[in-house]
C-alpha cells in the first residue's frame, strides 16, 4: 500500500502503477518538488493543498494527499525513474524512483534434443522478453517442487509407465512473476 512506502527514500515501481513520497514533518508553510534538479511543483500546505506547476507534463499526473504534505505520481513511465527532491524552509529530501516494467508471459524453446535407446534427453530455454524488463532471474519446477535455476533445463523423456510431470518456468523481475508450463518437453521438441 502506499502508506508503507510513502517514507521509503528508495522505491521500485511497475509502469503504469503510481508511487508516494512523503515529507518527514511539516515544516514551513510550502514545499518545493524537484525532479532532477528541474523544480516540477511548488506546494502551499492547507486543505485543500495549493500547487503551482513549473512542468504542466506533469499536471494530470500529480496528487497532494495529506494537506499537500505528499506527493503521488500516477501512470507512472520509464521515463519518470530518477532523484527527486522535496525542500521545505527546514528540510531537504531526497527519493529514488526505480522503474521496471511488468514482464509478458515467458515462451519455452527446444534448443536441443538427444535421442538414444535410452530414450531423449531435451534442453529447453525460457525467456521473458522487453525492454525494460532490469534483471530477469527464471526457476524451473517439476510437478511443483524446485528443479533448477537459470533460463536453461536439462530433463529426460520420462518412462513410459509414467506420465511426464508438468514443468513450469518462472520468471521475476523486480515488480512481477510470470510463469508458463510445458507438459510433454517431446511435443514441444517435436
């Protein structure tokens, strides 16, 4: 919620989704927002908050909850991570907005098949593609339990007495998890 967050100097946030910084304590009667140096907003505290905007980007985009003491920005960008900075008469905070976006649901590739009389062996791939996306990291599980970590799986065909158990790559990036399931890695090669 935005409560919890609201006193982070240091936030991570998905595009689209909104974000809230807070001032410590009410000090002086107005503060000034800056984003990277650039003063955005001037804020006169009170109910309702008075703002004065230096960057009408930025107008259908703001809010001033609590009698203008926090700042909300909403649909939020790529374009909007960076240092903004809040100064009152007494006071000068710095936050630090990270900015990722949500991951589609990966694809599963057959890179490679080995085929013996002992049966396959196949090496899938997993990707979650998109520009910024940050530092994907993907897991694989068999019939629900941890199996290996990496983009890469080995698995072998499974006996014909056996049905083969479902196996699911998932990957996260900072804001999200997405995952997908391969039934029969044979099909998939095939």
């Amino acid at each position: 919620s935005a409560a919890c967050t609201c006193h982070r100097t240091e936030v991570t946030r998905a595009v689209g989704r909104s974000v809230t910084f807070c001032l410590q304590s009410l000090d002086g009667k107005a503060a000034a927002w800056s984003f990277h140096n650039d003063v955005i907003v001037t804020v006169k505290f009170g109910y309702p908050p008075e703002p004065t905007f230096f960057d009408d980007n930025y107008k259908p985009r703001l809010a001033f909850p609590k009698n203008g003491s926090a700042l909300t920005i909403s649909q939020l960008r790529m374009d909007d991570a960076g240092t903004y900075t809040v100064k009152t008469s007494g006071l000068k905070t710095t936050f630090t907005l990270h900015m990722y976006r949500e991951l589609a649901v990966p694809t599963v590739t057959c890179t490679a098949q080995n085929c013996s009389a002992d049966g396959c062996r196949y090496t899938l791939h997993c990707t979650a593609l998109g520009s910024g996306s940050g530092n994907v990291s993907y897991g694989w599980s068999m019939g629900g339990w941890p199996w290996s970590e990496g983009p890469t799986v080995l698995v072998e065909e499974s006996p014909p007495d056996k049905p083969p158990l479902p196996l699911t790559c998932t990957a996260q990036n900072p804001v999200s998890s997405r995952n997908v399931t391969v039934l029969s890695p044979a099909a998939l090669c095939a």
